[in-house]
C-alpha cells in the first residue's frame, strides 16, 4: 500500500495551487492505439500508429513519419510545438501572430482546424499546443484523406499525450533562461489501488516569458501561461481499458504580430512592436473525454472514443498599420478591436481492427469511422482610423464586444466510413488498398467524396522496403457567393490532393538506426481562381476552378544511434512547388509563401560517460518568399543549437539533472514566417539553465 501512496499524494498537492485556473479533475487523453513500444534506440521509432491507425512497423509503412520523442522534446527544452516541429525539414514555419503557430508541410499550409491530431482526433490549433502533455509528435507526410476525413495535401501532425505508467514515477522540473524565461514542470504517473487495474497520472506546468522586442511607451510583452493535465487508465477486464482525460491550458499574452520590413531590413527597428502596449490576447482551451479499448479476440480488437475541444479567446488588440507610418510627425494609423471567440469542437471515432488468413495472404484489416462537429460563436467590434504617436500616446478606446450582436452559430457536420486492408503476399510482397467515404454538412450545403489509397511494399531483405504510394486528400469549398460574379451560386467540386510517392527504408548499424528517403510528386487540382470580366454592366468577374499546384520533392530522413555513445536524428529537404493560375500572371507559375526549395536539420548527441552528453543541432532554411506573388524575397539562414546535461545520483531512487542549452548559438539574425508587414524576426540567442529531480 505504501506503494501507491506517493503518487496520491503528489496529485493532491500539486492540483492546488492551480485550482482556481486549471480546474480539478483534469484529465488528458492517452489512447492505446498511439503508444509504441519497444524503441530499442534512441532517436529511432520502431513503429508508428498515425499512418495506418494499425500498430505497424516503419518498414511496413507506405510512407513518410517523421516522429520526435520525449527524448528529443526534453533534451532541447522545446516549449512550442514550433520548437519540436523544425526538426524535421519538411516543415516550413510561417508567422505567429495572435498567439499562433503557422506550419507549411510540403509547401501545403495546414489547416487550424484539420490539420492538428491530438492522439488522431482533430484539435483546434489557434493557439499554443501543450508541449508538457506530449509524449512524441508524428508527422504524417502526404494526403491523409483514407482515415482522416478532409485536410490539406500536405499532411498531418498528431501529437501523441502522455499516459499512466503501472511503476510510480515522478519529476519536478525549473528552468529559467534569457528575456525573464520561467518555466516549472511537475509529472506523476503511477497505479492509484493495490491491484494495479487504477492508474492515473499528472502534469502541471507554468510558464512566465518577456521579450527583447518593445511597444512605443518602452514596455515589453509578457507570456504566463499555465498548464494542467490529468489522465486515467482503468483495467475494467483484462482484456478492456477505459481511459479518461482532461487538461487544460490558460495562455495570457501581450500581442505583438511581427515587424514590418523595408529593403530587408524592420522598419523602425528589430525591437519596435507597432501593436499597443494594452493589448492583450486570452486563451482558455480545455479538452476532456474517454477512449475504450477492448480485445475481443487475440486477433480482433475494438477502440472507441470521443472528445470535446471547448477554445475560448478573448482579444484586445490596437493592431498599427504598418503602411501609414509617417516619419515627420513620427505617427501612424491604427484600428482598435474587441473581440470573443468560442469554438467547440466534438470529434469521435470507433475502429475495429484485426487479422486473419484468407488462401495464402495474410490480411491487417482496419474498419471504422469518424465523426467532427465544430460550433462557432463570436462577437466583435471596432475602431478606425485611430493615430498613435512613437514615444507619446496610443489611445485606447472604450470598445468592448458583448455590446456587439453575436454571429449566427455557424456549425459544421461530418462523418466518414474507411476501410483498409494490408495484405502481405509473402515475405517481400506487400499490398495495401483502403476506400473512405465522406459526408459533411453545414447550414446551407452538403458534400459527398470518395478517397482511395493503394500502395505496394517490397521488401528484398527483412531490412529494406522500396513501396509506391498513391492517396488523396480533399477540402470542401462552399459554392460562390457573390452578386457581381457571373457564376454566382455555382457549386464548386473539392479541392483535391493527389501524390504519388516512391520511397525506400532501411534500418542500419543492428537495428539501431532507421534510413528513408522518397521522391514524391503531389497535385492540388480544382483551386478556386477569378478571371476578371470587362464590358458588362453586371458582372465584374468569373469563378472558375482552372487553378492547380504542384509539388515535386526529394526527401532524406537518418536517426538512431550511430555508435553507443553518439545518436542523432536528421533530415533534409528539396521541394519544387508551383501555383497555376491562368488568369492571374501575378500569380501563375509562383512559388507558395514560406516555402524554400531547399531545408536540412540534424540534432546530435553524444555520450561522454553514463552520467554526461552534449548536444550540437543545426537547422537550414534555404531562400524563400513571403507572399505568394513572389515580391518579398527572404534570405535563407542556419541557426546552430547546444547544450549539455550532467546527471548526478541523490539517492538510490532519486537523481538530480542539470542542463544548459543555448537556442541561436551565433545569435544569427533572420526573417521567420509571416508576409511583409507581419514578418516574425528569428529568435535572437537564449540560454537556459534547467534542474530536474527525478524520482
């Protein structure tokens, strides 16, 4: 009984200080069917679970997954999912204005609302994912239509929780760094009855930053954010588990939406922030649900869950308009707003999953469906043609929303049916083949699609695996909705995604290391453009879906440990994307925003003894633009990152861990995501210092 009684403990007393804001009883969902098991090496995933929703091998996946660990996550102290995502270099990084991150994955942006999973459930992504929860990230290259519903054709990134452990464990963590950086996790995990069937496990965090950058009084930005998380496991048989989760992430910030670049270089300086220094923006997301698990046969299994996102935003912004800037009387313009947002998104799955034989072939089989429902509500009101003045005053006006009529409710519907079969021929054949269809429906239209996917795998030795790949993705659009356009009313087919993909995977060094690479080609057909309409007296335009884009790509991907004592974990990128547009020369034949041709990243770490390790990363971001009419040219750039952690033994259950990390070891200064006027500046050199207790 003493056993249990530390983690019982911790949970108590932990909970408490955030009560009043992270709520009790949270809990965080941590499903089966994304937990790996058996990593042999560090920086090496056996398997993956996000492709194929299947617990297959990487060899025995048709496709790219790029996975970061809690190794990985840990050692670089990642705070942001923009610090665990850049480590693969498909990833672009647009801007991060109102408390966002913007990623590109093969050029295609994803999408806020479809293109982040949270243990394969989609996730509103208008603010800063909970890093403290993550146990790994996977990135899912190419369309994921076949068991994902509509998404970009890019991909996806599912971001896989933490989950219960049987064994007690537990840490507390403080790291405090450059710019005021506070940051205090604490983690407890282990069996909460006798028997073991009870088993539940807690993550606490906060969070307090400022910044180097500062508004036209002299102040600066400021960040606290606080995180709680709580999850259940509970064996109700042997062979069926029920998991329940809550967390709950506040995030109370400054604005600042980034610099304004003349000839290269922030106007008014790298430091200047042009929004006002009362600006605020407030975030309150919770997630809560349930997830069962149940082995019918030692063959077939079943899974079913639901979880409901409910995202709250208020936000106070004086947003300054760059382009009105005059530098005689030092001024210019601004517009103030008040507004409140509440999204609530409702997501749900069932999966069966099983395995038999049927002639010679042995089959995987995979069949289930998914449903969404997201629900918006929002009010908001203005104030224009406002003028601030550097070093003076920046007025803010008496505006607040809940004196604004709220929108109509404007909810969203849909469902899909998949199917998948995996079929192994013999030892080096494979053939995969999966049909999904899809019905969503919102106020005033309904759409139907129909996806496949087939891919073939061989394998010439039991380490190797050379497949083809083809999927698809697809994005609804809603009919065209104007009076001076000639097609008014018209509806419009899906955007569809189409790749066709050839890869190769080997594991390396015994096992201990995992190579792939792969060319792949995708095309985003019926892109909605406008050509414009002369000598009419009512029309001005014609809607059309002529547009196209195309994506052409070589990928490399190395991670594992190369020797006992050095892993790493590595990629590089080429990417040929172009947009078609037959109407528009300022944008045809274009290449998308904050998509470079070429990218790389590696992060290293080498042994000195069992109790020390360094850590050396780079990253490359070849030139690219800002705009998608190609005008703002953006330098590409490498930032170099360190560190070095040393573990020292405080008692036979306990250790203490001490880390440095330098982010921007040359402090190289770069232009992140975001168009011109809202470009993100890159992070100038920061040195944290962490000490962890394990025990």
């Amino acid at each position: 009984m003493l056993k249990k009684q530390p983690l019982a403990v911790f949970v108590a007393v932990a909970l408490s200080p955030l009560a009043s804001t992270a709520a009790t009883n949270t809990t965080e969902q941590v499903d089966e069917i994304y937990v790996i098991e058996g990593q042999q090496a560090r920086f090496k995933a056996n398997s993956n679970e996000t492709a194929m929703r299947m617990d297959v091998s990487q060899l025995e996946t048709a496709g790219q997954v790029a996975v970061m660990d809690q190794t990985l996550i840990q050692e670089q102290n990642a705070t942001t999912l923009g610090d665990v995502l850049v480590n693969d270099a498909s990833i672009g990084v647009g801007g991060t204005d109102r408390n966002r991150e913007i990623f590109m994955l093969r050029g295609f942006e994803l999408d806020t609302g479809t293109g982040y999973l949270r243990n394969g459930q989609q996730q509103w992504s208008y603010y800063r994912h909970p890093v403290e929860l993550m146990e790994r990230v996977e990135v899912l290259k190419g369309p994921a239509g076949l068991l994902y519903g509509k998404s970009a054709p890019g991909g996806l990134v599912n971001m896989v929780t933490k989950r219960p452990t049987a064994a007690f464990q537990a840490s507390i963590s403080q790291k405090l760094g450059s710019d005021d950086y506070q940051h205090t996790v604490a983690d407890a995990s282990g069996s909460l009855n006798e028997s073991g069937t009870l088993r539940g496990r807690v993550v606490l965090s906060k969070q307090s930053e400022g910044s180097s950058r500062r508004y036209v009084d002299g102040s600066e930005p400021e960040l606290d954010r606080q995180v709680a998380g709580l999850m259940l496991d509970y064996d109700i048989t042997p062979d069926t588990q029920l998991s329940l989760h809550y967390d709950r992430v506040v995030d109370d910030s400054n604005s600042d939406n980034g610099a304004n670049i003349i000839n290269g270089k922030p106007q008014l300086g790298s430091q200047f922030i042009w929004e006002a220094p009362w600006s605020f923006m407030d975030i309150d997301v919770e997630n809560y649900g349930l997830d069962l698990v149940s082995q019918l046969t030692p063959d077939w299994k079943v899974k079913a869950g639901y979880n409901r996102q409910d995202y709250k935003r208020h936000y106070h912004e004086g947003f300054g308009q760059r382009e009105t800037y005059d530098a005689n009387t030092q001024s210019f313009k601004y517009f103030a707003m008040d507004r409140h947002d509440n999204w609530v998104l409702d997501t749900a799955y069932i999966d069966v999953t099983g395995a038999f034989q049927f002639g010679n072939i042995d089959h995987q089989v995979l069949i289930g469906s998914n449903a969404l429902r997201n629900d918006y509500v929002g009010q908001r009101v203005m104030e224009k043609n406002q003028t601030a003045v550097i070093g003076g005053t920046y007025p803010e006006p008496d505006i607040q929303y809940g004196t604004a009529t709220p929108r109509d409710p404007e909810p969203t519907d849909s469902i899909g049916f998949y199917a998948q079969d995996l079929m192994t021929l013999n030892p080096q054949w494979q053939l995969l083949a999966g049909l999904r269809y899809d019905r969503e429906e919102n106020e005033t239209d309904t759409y139907y699609n129909l996806l496949p996917k087939a891919a073939v795998m061989y394998h010439p030795a039991p380490e190797q695996t050379l497949y083809v790949t083809y999927s698809e993705s697809f994005e609804p659009k809603n009919p065209v909705d104007s009076d001076t356009d000639i097609n008014n009313g018209m509806a419009l087919d899906p955007v569809k995604g189409k790749l066709y993909e050839l890869g190769y995977k080997q594991t390396l060094l015994n096992d201990q290391a995992l190579f792939s690479a792969a060319v792949f080609q995708i095309e985003q057909e019926n892109k909605v453009v406008k050509e414009a309409i002369t000598g009419s007296d009512d029309y001005n335009a014609r809607t059309t879906q002529l547009g196209k884009q195309t994506h052409k790509g070589v990928e490399l991907n190395l991670g594992g440990q190369v020797t006992d004592s050095w892993s790493l974990h590595s990629s590089a990128t080429y990417l040929h994307a172009r947009t078609e547009d037959p109407f528009d020369p300022k944008h045809d034949g274009k290449q998308p925003a904050d998509t470079p041709e070429w990218g790389a990243s590696i992060w290293s770490r080498y042994d000195v003894d069992n109790q020390t390790y360094v850590n050396v990363g780079a990253r490359y971001v070849g030139d690219r633009y800002g705009d998608t009419k190609n005008t703002y040219h953006k330098p590409g750039y490498t930032t170099v990152n360190a560190g070095v952690g040393h573990t020292v033994q405080t008692s036979e259950r306990s250790d203490l861990k001490l880390t440095v990390n330098v982010k921007n070891l040359f402090n190289e200064s770069y232009l992140a995501g975001g168009v011109q006027n809202k470009t993100t500046l890159g992070e100038e050199r920061k040195v944290v210092l962490g000490a962890s207790l394990h025990f």
